[in-house]
C-alpha cells in the first residue's frame, strides 16, 4: 500500500519479476503484473547494423567515384583514364580496389551468416539450415568475385552451342543463375527474423539489378543506340558496380541484424551471442 499526496491508501503497483527461459540458451523474460512477457531493455544489445550499412554504401560510392573520374579526366598525369591511379580503382578491373571490396563484403556476409547458423542450432531456436545455405550461397560469390569465374561463361555457351541473341553472351547462363538465388535467398528468408529477410533480399536484388539489369540495358545499347552507347558506356559501367556493391553490403547486413548481446543468465557480468526468432 501506497499513501497518496491526498492521504488516500491505494495498492502499488507490484514490480515486475525475471522468469527465466524456458530455452536452456535463451534470454530470461521480465513479467509485468497481468503475467505478460516484457523484454527487459537493458538484456538485448542490438549491433548498429544501420550505421554499418551507412558505411558500406558511403564506401562503395566512393570507391567507385575514384573509378569514375579518371574516365572522364583528359589532362593526363596520375587520374587521367589508364593511368596508375585508374588501374588502382577501376571497377573493371578484376585486380583492383573495388573488386577487393566486394570480395570482402561477400566474404563478411558469409562468416555473419555461418555464425547465425552454428548460434541458431547451439541454441535450439529455429532452423539452421537456411542462415548455412545463404553462408554458403555468399562464399561461392566471393570465390567467384576473386577468381572471375563468371568471366568465363562465354566460353561455357560457346562449347554448349547455344544461339544467343544477347550481346553479353553470358547473361544465357546469367539469367537463369540469377533467377535461381534470388529464388533461394525468398526460401530461405521465410525462415529468417523480418529485418533479416528484408535486408537480404532486398541486397541481392539491388545486386542483380545492376549485374543483369544494367548489363542487358548495356548489351541492347549495343544495337539500338551505338551512340549513346559509346558515350555513356562508363556511366553504365559505373552504375552496374555501384548496385552490385551497394546490394551485396546490404545483403551483408542481414545477418548482423539478426545478432544480439545479452548477459548470461548464471553470471550476468559476461555476454553471449544470440540470435533473434523469427
């Protein structure tokens, strides 16, 4: 019983009491006076996955201004197109800054989503596979990123014996490749928290917006309009990459979105890992 400024007598408000979790690996839940669950704020420690995001695309950006303005540079010396600094960042290159950094963010997506796997089956609170599939869908782009595999899918068509009508012949294979993951990542997103699925598949549809969209757009330039495409090819080629890294750095996100710090139950003065349910 509480006393009010009136003098009146009314009954307090009990506290809210811890109920640990039923899940061996799960957070405690704080229980209010009607029973309900309330996640206690001070429990959950969510990563600043949108700062991170923030970041990557900043980077990404200027990643690809510094590929951008040797191509367009006439005055020769270090930024003139071709030259030491254009060899450096050139987004067309496979050897260069900017392929680097895709590497490394399909790389860190990869490892974010195996850590969400292995921590969702420690934990018993979902299905694992799909965090595993997308780890292992997000290593083979970075292998291939690194290697240039996709380069040589001309040659693939070639010795299949396809007729194609496309001008990048690459996109016969591309398409249907492409159709396929983002089929896949819409699988496995079911499976996924909603910030998570939003961000993959949102990431590898931006990605493929500018590794097939832009591509086809490029390639029927090539026929429809020669002119305008030899003057704005360097734009075209610039915006590919730029959707490419932008998609794959939000599609990296997605995992990080999913993590949490919490302290653990038995000794509150350490943290653990966890991932959130869907």
């Amino acid at each position: 019983m509480v006393t009010t400024p009136a003098g009146h007598l009314e009954a307090a408000a009990p506290s809210p009491t811890r109920v640990p979790s039923a899940d061996p690996h799960g957070v405690d839940e704080v229980r209010g006076p009607a029973g309900a669950a309330a996640q206690d704020p001070t429990d959950l420690v969510v990563p600043p996955w949108r700062r991170v995001a923030v970041a990557i695309s900043v980077v990404s950006v200027l990643v690809t201004i510094a590929s951008y303005i040797p191509t367009r540079w006439t005055r020769g010396g270090l930024f003139y197109g071709g030259g030491e600094w254009h060899h450096i960042f050139d987004v067309a290159l496979e050897s260069s800054v900017a392929t680097t950094w895709s590497t490394m963010l399909m790389t860190a997506g990869a490892v974010l989503c195996g850590v969400c796997a292995w921590l969702v089956r420690r934990q018993r609170t979902g299905a694992a596979w799909p965090w595993g599939l997308l780890a292992l869908g997000l290593a083979a782009f970075a292998v291939d990123e690194a290697s240039s595999l996709h380069e040589r899918l001309p040659l693939v068509v070639d010795r299949i014996g396809i007729d194609a009508s496309l001008n990048y012949v690459w996109l016969v294979l591309g398409i249907p490749l492409a159709i396929a993951v983002v089929a896949g990542v819409v699988v496995c997103g079911l499976r996924l928290p909603r910030t998570a699925r939003r961000l993959m598949v949102t990431g590898i549809l931006v990605f493929f917006a500018g590794a097939i969209g832009v591509e086809m757009l490029t390639g029927e330039l090539v026929t429809l309009a020669p002119d305008v495409h030899n003057r704005y090819l360097s734009e075209l080629i610039h915006t590919e990459e730029l959707l490419e890294l932008i998609g794959i750095g939000i599609a990296a996100c997605a995992p990080l979105s999913a993590l949490r710090v919490t302290p653990r139950r038995a000794d509150p003065g350490e943290l653990r890992l966890v991932v959130v349910g869907r």
